[in-house]
C-alpha cells in the first residue's frame, strides 16, 4: 500500500501529457502509461486480522426514474411495488416484445444530476455554499455496480473489471470503462445468453405491480403480468453513507418497494433468479453467488432479496425470501463461504490508497477550456485507469492523451465528467487550486448536517 503511494508520488508530474513513460509494472497495459505497482488483494481463505471496517446505515439522499424514452426525471413514476408472482410463472413469456435498451457507455451523468440537485437544495436551505461544502466532504461517487465490484474483487475469479477514475476537490469519481469493442460485445449477445438475460428482466415484472399487493391484469395479458419488458425503464435511488472514514455518495436501481415508499430504504426488496438447487454443487454455486447478492442490496441498505428459482427453460418453481443481513451468516462455514469483513476491510484500503495515489500528482490548477478538452492549448484531464484482475489485485495507471480521448469519446466531458458539471459545481474549486494540494476554505454554514429529502 505505502508501496503504491510512494511510488506513484515520483511519477513525472505537469500539464504536459504524460508521452513515452516508462512504466513501472512490469506488465503494463498498455505502452505509454504511468503505471503504479498492483495493489494486492487480501487472503480469502484466512480471517481478516485488522479491527472491522464499520459501514454505515446507508441514508435516502433522493430517487428518479427514466422513462421510456430514457429520459431522467426527478419523480417516481418508475417505482414499482412487489407481489408473489404467480405459481410456475414462465419467464419466456413476453421475450419478443422485450424493448432492450441500447448498451452504451455507463456514464456518471444521471447520478452527477442527482448530485448537483441535493447541492442546489443545500444551497437553498442552508445557504449559498452549504452544497459545495458537503460535497467536500464526501470520498467517492459512483454507481452501485461499480461499488460492487470493487468490493466483491477478492473473491471475483473470472470476470476482470476496468475502470476509470479522476480525484476532483476531495473526491474520486469512478465509472466503468467500456472500450468500444467491449460495448459491441456487450449489445451483441449470443441468443442463448440474450434468452437468460430476460428471464431476469421477466421475473421483475412477475413480481411487480404499479398498486401495492394487487398483481396487474392486462387485457390480453396472464394475470400477474406486470407490463411487457421495456430496460430503458428503471427506478434510481441515491444514498449516503460511509465506509471506514469514506464517506460515499451512491446510485443504483431498485427493483420494486413492499407497500409502501416512504423516502427510506426499508422498504425495498431486490429481485433475483437463480437455477433451482439440485445437489451439493448447485448449492455452493449459489452461496458464492450471493455475496454479489448481498453487496448489491447491503450497498443500497434494501433489507430484502426475494430469489426466484427457475428450471433451465425458465420456470419458476420457487421463491424465497431472504434478509439481507442474514446472508453473511448463512453462508458461513458452508463450501461457497465469503466474509464482507474482508470485503469492506479491502474496499477501506483501495479507497484510501487510490485517494493517495491520484492526490499525490496535483493536477494544473487551470481549468480545461474551450469547446473540447481535447484541444492541444488545454490541458489534459487526468483520467485513471483501474484494473481489477482476478486473483491478483487492482492496477492503477495514469491515462495518455490517447486514453483520454477515448474516454471522453468525442462527447462535451473533461475526462469522465461531464462539462457541465466540471464548470459549474467542481470546477470552480479547481480554478482556485485546489485539485489536490490546496483545498479551498469551505463556506462557513449554518450546519453540518445534510437534509435528508
Ligand atoms: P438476475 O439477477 O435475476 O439474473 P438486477 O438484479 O441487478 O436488478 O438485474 C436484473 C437483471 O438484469 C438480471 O437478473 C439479469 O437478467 C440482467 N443483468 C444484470 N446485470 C447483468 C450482467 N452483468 N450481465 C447479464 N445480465 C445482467
Ligand atoms: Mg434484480
């Protein structure tokens, strides 16, 4: 850790675009890139030895919905309430009506409106200033899924995760890297694997009604049905809450509330499928499988996970609800164990060293200008690359001018974020330098204290 740091701070610094540098790990990822050493993952296998990473009670900043025009608005209109789907429910049904919404990189803009709005109404309610400062304050933001990954990376075994990062004021802004080749792969699904994606997307709408516990009927439809599948459609919700001394700022879609929708978390409940469990293998195929289950939900503080149990021709056989909580210690002792304690004791470690590590190479304190970024007069945004190998650990590397700009991908940004933001709510700190070293005097408030919506 201290490893990563130190070197990382001896790494050529300045406006210019870091061109032909020499890497320091020994695999880099790609030529001309500042490479830090990796950061290692914890041993799965033995007991986390260091004290517990506390994580708070997550707390509801705000929700929106998108549309079916994948529009974002700051109301409810996509929440949905959950009902017991009906008995031997067929997750094929609806599959060719299923409006799948076009891959595209995931990119923090929703949530970062999210953001500037809980600003505005800090602003409004505690004055002029209160918004920036409790941005100030606030680590990491980022979506749910990437939270996930990054914590759930120890006992991640196939899947390698890229992402990009840039610190700005006090804060890390993380999204996923999707290159374009990645993008094609991921729209392009084969029949088999698109069939099994649905069978997901169809057991929400079994399980989901716009009235709390009456299950739809739709003319034409099998009662239960809750809608035909339409992904562009999702309902969001921002949270706060805190890892070890990192206070974070997260996003994600909630399936569906019980009841009722009262401005917190309890209420929520997560929707899962899953292949009925048929022997030993299955069963521990499913624990390992929960953690992601676990952290998604834990993540957002929804109580509740309700799994759906399929045939392979996607049948339901059975539900079954869990308490999220509980998970951890179902598992425990059993052949697919996991322990979020190594989780956030991991996730505690990466947050802080990555701080360090992109902290200790102070941006210029000129803010990019102009129409593009990518202009040569500007300088360069400084965009990370985060590469969560499995079985070994994350690669942090500095971005070349050609890794921005594909980045960015000819779209109004400065690096990751868009520009909008970049002027209007970070900039300005960036302006009076305060990107890394010089933090700005933060505006004298009334409170501390966030108001919850
Ligand atoms: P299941 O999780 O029941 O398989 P989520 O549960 O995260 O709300 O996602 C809903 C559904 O979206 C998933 O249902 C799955 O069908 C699909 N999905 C989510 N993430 C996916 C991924 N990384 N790859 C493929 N499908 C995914
Ligand atoms: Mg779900």
């Amino acid at each position: 850790m201290n490893n990563l740091k130190r070197k990382a701070s001896r790494s050529p610094q300045g406006s210019k675009p870091p061109k032909q540098r020499q890497a320091l790990d020994p695999e880099p990822i790609s030529p001309s890139r500042t490479t830090c050493p990796t950061l290692s993952y914890p041993n799965t296998r033995s007991s986390p030895t260091s004290q517990p990473v506390p994580f708070q009670q997550p707390t509801g900043l705000l929700t929106f919905s998108y549309t079916p025009q994948r529009v974002l608005e700051f109301t409810d209109s996509a929440l949905r309430y959950y009902v017991d789907p009906p008995p031997g429910a067929d997750l094929r049904y609806g599959y060719d009506r299923w409006i799948k919404r076009t891959e595209e990189r995931t990119r923090l803009d929703g949530l970062l409106r999210a953001v500037e709005r809980v600003m505005s109404k800090a602003d409004a309610s505690l004055g002029p200033g209160s918004g920036g400062k409790w941005l100030k304050d606030i680590s990491v933001v980022t979506w749910r899924g990437i939270m996930t990954k990054i914590l759930t990376a120890p006992y991640e075994e196939r899947d390698r995760c890229e992402l990009n990062a840039m610190y700005v004021g006090d804060t890390l802004y993380i999204e996923e890297h999707l290159s374009d080749a990645r993008l094609h792969e991921k729209g392009d699904l084969a029949p088999k694997q698109r069939q099994m994606t649905y069978y997901g997307y169809s057991f929400e709408s079994w399980c989901t009604s716009s009235k709390p516990g009456v299950p739809e009927r739709a003319d034409g439809h099998p009662i239960g049905w809750g809608g035909d599948v339409d992904t562009n459609v999702q309902w969001c919700n921002v949270i706060k809450t805190k890892l070890g001394d990192n206070r974070l700022i997260i996003g994600g879609e909630v399936d569906c509330v019980r009841d009722k929708f009262n401005g917190r978390t309890d209420t929520f409940v997560e929707l899962k499928t899953s292949m009925s469990i048929r022997n030993a293998g299955d069963e521990a195929r499913f624990e390992t499988k929960m953690l992601k289950f676990y952290m998604q939900s834990f993540l957002l503080g929804v109580p509740e996970i309700v799994v759906g149990f399929r045939t392979p021709t996607g049948r339901i056989t059975t539900t079954q609800s869990f308490k999220t909580v509980q998970l951890p210690r179902l598992v425990r002792g059993k052949p697919g164990a996991w322990d979020p304690q190594i989780c956030f004791s991991w996730g505690q470690q990466f947050l802080t060293t990555l701080k360090s590590t992109l902290s200790a190479s102070p941006e210029p304190t000129e803010a990019p200008r102009g129409e593009s970024s990518s202009s040569s007069s500007e300088p360069l945004a400084r965009v990370w690359r985060i590469v969560l190998a499995p079985g070994e650990g994350a690669k942090v590397s500095l971005l070349d001018e050609t890794g921005v700009k594909e980045v960015e991908a000819g779209e109004d940004r400065v690096g990751i974020l868009p520009r909008w933001f970049y002027d209007q709510v970070v900039g300005k700190n960036v302006e009076a330098g305060a990107v890394a070293s010089a933090p700005s005097e933060p505006p004298v408030v009334h409170s501390g204290a966030m108001t919850n919506e």
